[in-house]
C-alpha cells in the first residue's frame, strides 16, 4: 500500500483534509501544549488561536536505514583510492550515530516543530472529552420544540427546494407515457412498410410514401413534448416534528469577600471564563446566572459578574439562599437541567458553614443535575470545605476540587466536567 503526503501550503483550504489527519494523528501532543498554553495565557485572551509546538521526533515519518550483514554490489563513481577488489570497512550501527552530551563543531539538527491553531481548532481541543454530567432532555408543557424534517415531496414550493432529479424523472415519465401511443403507430406503420418491401413493391409507391409520411408527423408530435413542464416539477417537502428539548441553566457563584485577594479573584475568573466558553462552545440552550457574594448576594450581569471590583465580609449562605430563591421563581426542576459551579477560598463566618451543609443537602442539591464546588486554597483548607466534605458524602451529584495555582485551573476544569462512560 502506498501512502502519498500533500505538502503544499494549506491556501484556500486545499489541504485541508491533510490538516484534520494532522491534528488526529498528533492530538495527544496538541492537547498537551493546549493545557500549557492556558496556565500561561491572560484572562482577556483566553479563546485566541494558538502556536504550538511539537517536538521534531514526534513528527518524524518512518525511514528504512541500511542494517548490519548482508553483501551488497554498488558502483560509486569518481573513486580514486580504492580498485577492484578492495574491501571496505562496514561503518558501525546500522541507522546513523549519536551524540553526547558535549559541544560540538560539525552536526545539524532540526527545530521544534510550530503548528499555528485557528480559534475553532483551540477551542476543540480545550474541550474535547468534556459534557455537562447528567444532561437529560425533558418535555416542555407549552415549550415544545419542533424540528423540520425531510417528508416526501410536493408540487409546489420555494426554488431553492427545488428537487432537480425527481423532477427530471418525472419530466421522463411524462414524455414516455404521452409518447407511448404515437411510439406504437409508429412501429404498426413500420411494419406495414416491411410487409409491402417483402412483397416486391417498389420503395416509390405511393402507398409506402403515404405510410412514411405518417410516420414523420408522429415523431414530429414526440418531438413537440415539452422537454419539461411545471407539472413536472417537484419540491422537497418538510414537516415540524415535535422533540423533547434540552433546556439548561448554570449559576455561576463567586465569592468576592475581602478574604478572596485579587490573586484569588483572577483564579476563580480563569475558571468561569472556562466554564462560559465549554457552555457557549457545545450547547445551543443554555442559560447563565451570576450571583456575586460576600455578606450579601446579588444576581449580576456578566460585566459585572468577571469586573466588578465590590468586596466585603463573607456570608456564602446568602448566595445559596439568592440561588434557591431564582430556581423557585424562575426554573422548575421538571423542566430545566440545573447545574452550579462555586468558586470560593473557603473563608466563611464560622456558624454560617453549617448553614450553607444544610441547605445544599435539603435545598440545592436536590434540585440540581450537577453542583461543583472549587476551593480557591493557597493554604489550609477553612470552615466551609469540611461542611462541603459532608455534602459530597451525601449526595452523588456534588463533587468538590482544590485549586493551588493558575497551573490547576485547567486539570480541575477537566476534572469536574469529564465526559461520563455510559
């Protein structure tokens, strides 16, 4: 079998296919310089393309090098130290020499490989493996959705669906069926001729004139067939199919207390910036709510939400309060998939953490697909992450990560939102 590699510049898409081998051959070594790029990138450019680099040996294609053994006959022009018969001493190893760990004067090598990702390809695999846990489609009492599907075809419509080869078929059908008595005079009539030639009568008689001349009105009358007519014509029809919908909302929950430093904050808003993208990159129907929080809570605007430089003391079950209070408003568990995320340093007022244990067993949780909780924890762990210890304990759809640097955002990111083996 042979393979052919097309290395020309990918202008205008001409490699494009070679370019999707590229990035599916080579996609462990992309999703890892992917990851280092987003411990590394600012937060206002998080969803840039990116170059990255693929050491030269990973893209290496297979070569056939000469081994060890064998006898081999070769000719080599422009000799003149050796005649024949001499013998020449094999060169040790069978696929080139090595190198040591020193400087050296003479040897080539070859650069990293740089491979520039488009925003579309970087956000593929930022995300590739990930889904929203426990997504299940509910019907919608009064918000059924409808999709249009394909349902035979019609004998009028817009242009642009018109069917061009059933309404060529159907121009054939035409032309054969109103045809077919005019094709059928035509072969009696040649028949009739053959009849009077075989009995001697001359090709001028008028009779076979006369049966000839029939015989070229019919096939002018097949020839007048209209080619194809609008009755011919046919259109793709489409009918609305009801369908269950998907219908999601996330809230996004950060804790903007004085404990939470600007170090912290830019930790918490590299992971919900993460979490904005996931959503807006793979679902179509989704909803975000931000609730900001230290003492008091408040449900914010994005600007406000990622911008907002308010602080203050910490009460975290004020904003478990705010979320609950929404969902009751807003989004019925029977016909909305809930999902929240929290971002905290765990700093809590001390009888608030037993506070926000109850009401994430009782209240939240229960009403939740998913709840994920990040622990913002640079040091040792507070009041809230040992409450939180006892939800996960309890309740399936809870999980709960640490995060220690901007190194771990990405890891803990994956983490929560690994895609779930069926």
């Amino acid at each position: 079998m042979s393979h052919f590699i097309d290395r020309r510049v990918s202008s205008k898409r001409k490699s494009a296919v070679n370019r999707q081998r590229f990035l599916k051959r080579y996609k462990t070594q992309l999703k890892r310089s992917v990851a280092d790029a987003v411990n590394r990138r600012s937060i206002t450019d998080t969803d840039a393309g990116e170059k990255v680099k693929i050491p030269s040996k990973d893209v290496s294609e297979p070569v056939f090098h000469h081994g060890q053994g064998g006898t081999r006959e070769g000719v080599h022009p422009g000799n003149r130290e050796f005649v024949s018969g001499d013998k020449l001493q094999r060169p040790p190893g069978g696929g080139g020499g090595g190198g040591g760990d020193k400087a050296g004067n003479s040897g080539e090598g070859e650069d990293d490989f740089v491979f520039e990702l488009t925003r579309d390809e970087y956000l593929d695999l930022l995300f590739d493996d990930l889904e929203l846990p426990n997504l299940v489609r509910n019907q919608l009492i009064g918000a059924t959705e409808f999709k249009s599907v394909r349902a035979g075809y019609s004998a009028d419509g817009a242009p642009s669906n018109i069917d061009v080869v059933r309404s060529l078929k159907g121009a054939i059908a035409r032309r054969t069926a109103l045809g077919a008595p005019y094709r059928g005079r035509i072969r009696e009539l040649e028949e009739e001729i053959d009849l009077l030639l075989r009995q001697d009568v001359p090709e001028d008689d008028p009779r076979i004139q006369e049966l000839r001349e029939k015989i070229s009105g019919l096939r002018a009358r097949i020839a007048a067939l209209p080619f194809i007519d609008t009755f011919d014509l046919r259109y793709k029809a489409f009918a609305k199919k009801p369908e269950p919908t998907s219908k999601a909302v996330m809230f996004c929950i950060m804790d903007v207390s004085g404990s939470m430093d600007e170090e912290r904050k830019n930790l918490a808003k590299r992971f919900f910036l993460l979490l904005h993208l996931f959503l807006q990159r793979n679902y179509d129907k989704i909803e975000l709510v931000f609730v900001r929080h230290h003492t008091t809570a408040m449900e914010v605007d994005e600007q406000e939400f990622f911008y907002s430089r308010e602080t203050g003391g910490t009460v975290v079950s004020s904003a478990l309060n705010l979320v609950h209070d929404i969902i009751r408003e807003r989004y019925t568990s029977d016909g909305w998939n809930i999902y929240a995320a929290q971002a905290s340093d765990g700093d809590n007022w001390e009888t608030d953490s037993p506070i926000c244990r109850e009401l994430m067993v009782q209240k939240l949780v229960p009403l939740t697909r998913y709840f994920a909780y990040v622990e913002i924890m640079p040091r040792h762990h507070q009041s809230l992450w040992y409450a939180y210890q006892e939800v996960a304990a309890a309740k399936e759809n809870f999980a709960m990560q640490q995060i220690d640097g901007a190194e771990d955002v990405y890891s803990v990111f994956r983490e929560l939102f690994k895609r779930q083996q069926a």
